[in-house]
C-alpha cells in the first residue's frame, strides 16, 4: 500500500517538472508575428511606424492580425526561417537563397537608402572601396553592409542603434552604416549635433517582406493588398504623414 502512495507521489511530482522551453506559436492562426530589427519611424513598439501601419492595413484586410517581435536583426532571420515565427517585416530582396523557408512577397514595401553617417564633414565617401581604410561600425545581420564592406576595413559590429549611433558621438569610430529614414529619425529624436549624414547613398535596394512557407497560399494575397494600398491613397497617405516629417519635409 505504501509503495502505491509512493509512487502517485512521484509520479504527481514528476508531472510538475517544466519540460524544455518552447517558442511560443502564435496566439490563433489569424495572427501573424512578424520579427522586425528596423527602428523608427519604419517600427516602433507601439506598431505606429510606416511599416507597421502599412503592413497592419493590408492584413487586416485578408483578416489577420497583425503583431510585431523586436529581434537583433541575425537571430531575426534565423528564427523566421526555422518557423518559429511567421516572417520577417523588411528584409533585401533576395535572402530566399540562403534562408530557403522564407518567402518574398513580391511587392517591394519601399525603397530604402544605405547611407554612411559621420562626425567628419570633410570626409569624403562615394561608394564602398572609400571605407577600405576607415574604422566602420555596423548592426549585426544586416546583409547589404556585411557583403559589400572591403574586407580591409576596421570593421566593429554592434547590436543596435543605440550602440551604433554611441560609437559616433564618443569618437570610436569614424564611420557608421545605416537606413536614411532610420538615421535621420534617430538623430532627431535624440537631438544629437555635429552628426553628418553621407548624402550620396552607398547603395538603395527594394525592400520585402517574407513569410514562413507555411503561409504559401497567403504570399500573392499579401501581395496584391499591398498593390492595391498603392493604388488607393492609403499608401502615400502614410507616408507623408510618419515617414516625410522625418526629412523636415
């Protein structure tokens, strides 16, 4: 008798002992997780940025639910490519090559500038081979910088723009890397001074969003949303009003 006790005891115990922990899979299947590592006035936490009204728009027109992960732009890539989110917000065109579970949507978000930023005015920057001998710092995971930058570059890779844009002020180093929009929202928003942004741009790429393949059959759907969002107003209508008051325009 004792040992049955004994052993409902322990198997009650063993019961309680959490088992390895799981990434969590969306709330219901009419909600789709983005990651984004892209910063205001594109994202914001709020879902208030240029991409997440757009994008929240368009889902909510195919009757999903929109929401947001904030992820360092690496561990983004491999997290939606794995499943375990449903994709990714912004991304180069592209990355379907060396991430084979994610899928662009073929209708660019928008085209987006990669600039450089600098304490330096006379410094002089007019395409790639012009950082070869600087100190340059960038974000983790951001494809377009890590295959374009010469190798004979200083190169210091940091987590986010806090960091990055910390490295510029504090003289560490003579160069940053980094969105148009996103620099320029950046210094604005924390009133830095003395920052120079490069205005040649060092390259502009179309920008996409990707899915899971899972969501295959959700791909063209997506797609044709965002054209028609286009078409109707709603997407110049976003724009001036979170992404032009950036420019001062």
């Amino acid at each position: 008798m004792m040992q049955s006790i004994f052993g409902l005891v322990l198997l009650a115990c063993l019961c309680q002992i959490p088992g390895p922990v799981q990434a969590e899979a969306p709330a219901d299947d009419k909600t789709l997780i983005l990651n984004t590592a892209v910063s205001e006035p594109l994202s914001n936490t709020s879902q208030t940025g240029f991409l997440d009204s757009l994008l929240g728009i368009a889902l909510q027109r195919l009757g999903y639910r929109l929401e947001t992960v904030r992820i360092p732009a690496e561990r983004a890539l491999i997290v939606a490519n794995d499943g375990i989110n449903d994709g990714e917000m912004l991304r180069i065109g592209g990355l379907q090559k060396h991430y084979p579970n994610l899928i662009q949507v073929p209708e660019k978000i928008l085209d987006l500038e990669f600039v450089a930023f600098t304490r330096n005015a006379s410094l002089q920057i007019n395409d790639w081979e012009d950082l070869a001998t600087l100190p340059v710092a960038v974000i983790t995971g951001w494809k377009i910088f890590e295959q374009n930058i010469p190798a004979s570059a200083e190169l210091v890779s940091v987590k986010n723009a806090d960091q990055l844009f910390t490295l510029l002020v504090k003289n560490r180093t003579d160069v940053i890397l980094y969105s148009r929009w996103s620099g320029l929202a950046y210094i604005r928003k924390h009133q830095l001074q003395n920052i120079n942004i490069v205005e040649k741009s060092l390259a502009q790429e179309s920008m996409y969003v990707y899915l899971h393949e899972r969501h295959r059959k959700l791909v063209p759907l997506l797609a044709s949303e965002l054209r028609a969002l286009k078409t109707d107003g709603e997407y110049q209508r976003l724009f001036t009003e979170i992404l032009l008051p950036c420019t001062g325009g």
